[in-house]
C-alpha cells in the first residue's frame, strides 16, 4: 500500500477517534450546561446575573473552556464528514471545517474570559 | 426513456434513519450556531452593559423560538450522540431503537421545559 | 383471452394516433383483483412497464415476476434460484425497498394493488431485474475478505473454542450469502463509488475474529481510509434490512474500534 493512502487511512482513523473522545467529552458537558440553562433563564436572564455566577469563578472558567476546547475538535471534524459525502470532487471545501475552529476556538475563549473578568473594557 | 430509481423515501423510512438524519441535520445547524453563541457572550470583555446590550436582542420573539429551536437541537444531539457511543463502544445490543424513543420524547421535553422557563 | 385485451390495451395507448381504444381496463372474464405491477425495463436508462398480473392468495413477488416473463413478456431479464430463501439470487427493490422476492409476500408489500418492481440499487443494471454483481464481490476481496491460515493438512487440527468472545462475534456474523440487498440500501455506498459497503466489512469482521487467520494487518489496512470502515455513518439501514437478520453495523462499530486503536497504539499484529 503506498505511503499516500497510508498516512490518509492514519488520519482517517485519529479524526474518527478524536471525534469519539471529545463526544464523550460533550455529552458530560452538554448535559451539565443544560441544566446549568434551565436553572439560569428561570424569570428572564440578564448580564449582571450571568456574570454574578462566572465572575471570578475558577470552575465555571475550566468547565467551559474544556466545553470550547471539546467543541474545537468535535464540530469541524463532524463538519468535515459532512462535506466529503455530500461535495466529494470539492477538495477547496477542507476551508470551512477549518474556519469553524478558528471561530471556536477564538470566540469561545473570548467568551470564557470575558465571563470570567466580566469585562476588560474597550 | 428516463434513468433506473435510485434510494428514495422509501428506503429510508425506518427509525434508525430518522433520528441518524436528525443527529446530522441538528449538528450542523448547531455548529452554525456555536460561533454566534460564542461572539455574543464575549461581549462580555467589554462588561455587563454591553453584554446587556446584546442579551436585550434576545426579548424579541423570533430569537425566543430560534432558542428554543436550539434547546431541542441541542437535545436530540445529545441523545442521539449518547446513542451512537453506545453502538460503537457499548455492548452491541442492536440498533438502540429503545434510545430513538428517548432522544424523541427527552427533546419534546426539553423545548416545553425551556419554553415554561423563560416565560 | 382477457389478458391479450390488456395487453392490447396499454399498445393502443401507446400508438397515440391511433384512437380505438378496444375494451376497458376490466371486463367480466377478469377478477377486480389484479396487481398493478410496474416492472423496470432497460438497464441504467430504461422504463418501467405495468403489467396486470391476477392477484393469489400466498403470493410472493418472485411468483409475480415469474408470472410476467412466462405469461406475459417473455424477454423479461430476472435472476433466481432456489426460491425458498436460501441463496439470496432474487433480491430486487420492491416499493422502493430491497428485498428478497422469494420471500416477500405481496400482500404484506402491496400498496392498494400496486407493486414497483427495480432491480437492486448502487449496482450497475446489466437488463432489467439482473445487475452486475461484480463490484460487490471485488470489493468483498478489496476488504480481505476471505481466510489465509498457515497451517496444512499435516499439522494438527486448529482448536477454536466456540464459546471464546472472538468465535461468538465471528459466528454473529458468517451466515452472509452474498445477496447484496445491505449494499443496495446503503447511502454511503450510493454517493461514494468505491466505499467497501456493509458485507464486505461484515466479512472482514468475522474474519479479524478468526483467530487462525494470518492476514490480519493487511485486513486491517484494506478496510481503513476513505473507503473503509470510518466512513460508515451508522443509518443502520444495512441491519435494518439484512433478510438473515445479520448486523453489519455491529461488525463495523468493531473495525471501527480495532483500526482506530491500530492507527494509535498497535494491535497485536501490529500498528497501521
């Protein structure tokens, strides 16, 4: 088998295996942030509530950067599959999984800090 | 003349299908979401008024049932999920249809408890 | 006799400029109880057909194509065999749905009184109901699919206790006749041309679980990759419609595991 078809079968395999692992990742947090959410919107949500949980809260920061960090690798693989059933012949489409980490990664950080902090100003 | 039948509706209508379509379909528009789900919730960098600023967008009522669209989403991706770890590392004990009915009625669940919730 | 009037029937239509239209659609010399039954007919580009096709009690499908290439049209291209459910040759898509017609009674199927008989679906039409099976077993191959031991006649009998998990989760899986009906109701076979499929990788299962085999690395690569086991997506519709109630997405959730673990950590034949 050549070295081509080797290494892709390889990568096929870690993709799949990562996408597994950070499911079981997800499925604990996604469970928690759901009951997190329906404790948070009971009468309406506003920022200084939100923040009146997050600010300055350790737990809440490490849980849900792990929560941004699992998405990063789970969406865009899951992403990637899609768009290789359903586009085989459009190879330039590998763009798009690709930009979704990006957007995850940066604005989801983003977000875990800014709750965090609770704002750094402009 | 016209080309030989290809899979239609009717090789799909059976559970598993449905709800493996359901996952796929809840995912993507899912993954749509996250980034929007994230940027709004970093404006928190910029303190809670300009956080308050964006959360107001979310009193009108199309972004109320765009939320709760997302609840459910959120909920057959869950359960539907959970179902495919237990195929692929559980005890293989069939297509988990028991857990097609859950991820169902759990996400019905889900909307109408968040619909109660926020009023 | 009233059969002739029918089948003159749909020829009239056909000629549009000629406008005798002999007798209606049932006469008194017909029972009300016909099977509207469309038949593809061509190969990749084609027709389907309606033939009237009296209707029994105790029918199958395979008894209702068998009556149209004898009574009806007789250059009507179909495969069978044994036609009591043992060899898989009659799979064809019945309603839309791939069946074994031999054992697939019409009044189970039957929508009203129609039937829409195509051949299998994902494998290229040879004539009408036959297709070309070829690409099923070649790829039944690409996935080393079938035994290399090293011992000979000289050398003692292997033993295999048939309760060992690894006999138990081959023999879930060794009763596949080849019928190919799993492959014509798979998506990822139909969008991605050269995707193993549900038998050859249930084959390749049961085989990674014969413990006299000696290919398994080779195996292992053969079914990893873009067309390999990953790119399963899990619809289930392979074990949903298996006539012999075999699970292909159990053998394949278990290649899924092996490979990945062969990509990451080695198996004990080795690492991908």
């Amino acid at each position: 088998m050549s070295t081509a078809i080797h290494s892709s079968a390889v990568l096929q395999a870690k993709l799949w295996y990562a996408q597994r692992i950070s499911a079981m990742v997800l499925g604990l947090c996604v469970a928690i942030h759901l009951f997190i959410m329906f404790y948070a919107i009971r009468g309406g949500l506003t920022a200084g509530e939100i923040l009146g949980r997050t600010q300055g809260n350790w737990l809440f920061a490490i849980f849900y950067e792990v929560f941004v960090l699992a998405c990063l690798v789970h969406a865009p693989i899951g992403l990637a599959n899609i768009l290789r059933e359903n586009f085989p012949r459009s190879s330039g489409l590998i763009v798009l999984p690709w930009a979704l980490a990006a957007l995850i990664l940066v604005l989801g950080t983003a977000a875990v800090i800014g709750v965090f902090t609770g704002g750094v100003g402009r | 003349m016209s080309s030989r039948p290809t899979l239609d509706h009717r090789a799909k209508s059976h559970l598993s299908y449905f709800i493996y379509m359901a996952h796929r379909v809840s995912g993507l528009l899912l993954a749509c979401f996250l980034p929007i789900h994230f940027f709004l919730l970093s404006q928190s960098l910029f303190g809670a008024d300009e956080l308050d600023h964006y959360l107001k967008l979310t009193d009108f009522w199309a972004v109320k049932v765009g939320e709760w669209g997302l609840v459910t989403l959120l909920t057959i991706h869950l359960v539907g999920g959970v179902r495919l770890l237990m195929i692929e590392f559980g005890t293989w004990r069939g297509l988990r249809k028991g857990w097609i009915q859950v991820a169902i009625i759990v996400s019905i669940i889900s909307g109408l408890l968040f619909l109660a919730l926020a009023g | 006799m009233g059969l002739i009037i029918v089948k003159n029937y749909f020829i009239s239509i056909k000629n549009l400029f000629d406008l005798t239209f002999t007798i209606p659609r049932y006469n008194s010399t017909m029972s009300e109880t016909n099977l509207k039954v469309k038949v593809w007919r061509g190969a990749e580009q084609g027709e389907f057909v309606e033939y009237l096709v009296p209707r029994n009690s105790n029918q199958t499908v395979l008894d209702v194509v068998t009556y149209i290439q004898r009574k009806l049209d007789p250059t009507l291209s179909y495969r069978f065999a044994c036609r009591v459910g043992m060899c898989g040759s009659c799979a064809m898509t019945v309603n839309g749905v791939a069946r074994w017609t031999c054992r697939t009674h019409v009044a189970k199927i039957v929508e009203g009184d129609a039937l829409e008989i195509a051949p299998l679906n994902n494998l290229p039409v040879i004539k009408d109901l036959a297709t070309d099976m070829r690409e099923f077993f070649n790829k039944w191959k690409g996935a080393v699919g079938f035994f290399k031991g090293e011992q000979t006649r000289h050398d003692d009998f292997a033993i295999v206790k048939p309760d060992s998990e690894e006999r138990q989760l081959a023999n879930a899986g060794i009763e596949c006749i080849g019928c190919a009906v799993c492959y014509a109701s798979c998506d990822v076979v139909a969008s991605r041309s050269n995707y193993l499929g549900p038998a050859a990788l249930n084959r390749a299962w049961t085989l990674t679980n014969d413990v006299r085999d000696t290919q398994q690395l080779d195996r292992l690569r053969a079914v990893a990759g873009d067309a390999g086991c990953h790119t399963c997506h899990t619809h289930g519709s392979c074990t949903e419609r298996c006539p012999k109630q075999l699970e292909p997405t159990a053998g394949i959730s278990g290649l899924k595991k092996l490979v990945a673990r062969a990509a990451v950590r080695g198996t004990k034949w080795g690492k991908l």
